[in-house]
C-alpha cells in the first residue's frame, strides 16, 4: 500500500472514529459518506463540462518525486 493510500485510509477512519464519537449513528455515518459521494461526483463533473483536466499528484502542495 502506498504512502497516498495510508494517508488517505487513516484519514477515513479518523473521521469515522470522530462521527461515531460524536453519537451519530452508523446510518447517519452512511448518510455523511453518499452526501460525500455526490458532492465529488458534482464536482468532477462540473469540471468535466468546464474542459478541466483532473489535478495530477505533481500539483499538489510540497509534492515530490520519489527518488
């Protein structure tokens, strides 16, 4: 698993673990999840009509190439 997954995985969980902490219910917690869906399926198509291309990791913030 790469460093990206990680990350990405240890930022679902934590998230999870603070919307479970906080009392919502699992259903609540799949609720929050399809909502999360559907805005990022909003938004890439959005950027697809717009003629956006996708970002690539090379524009994230403090990317840089594996040596």
């Amino acid at each position: 698993m790469s460093t990206d997954q990680k990350g990405t995985r240890i930022l679902a969980r934590t998230f999870f673990n603070q919307l479970r902490a906080a009392g919502y219910t699992p259903h609540q917690v799949i609720g929050i999840a399809t909502e999360l869906l559907e805005l990022v399926t909003t938004d890439l198509r959005e950027g697809d009509k717009a003629g956006a291309t996708q970002p690539t990791p090379e524009a994230a913030p403090g990317w840089q190439p594996r040596v």
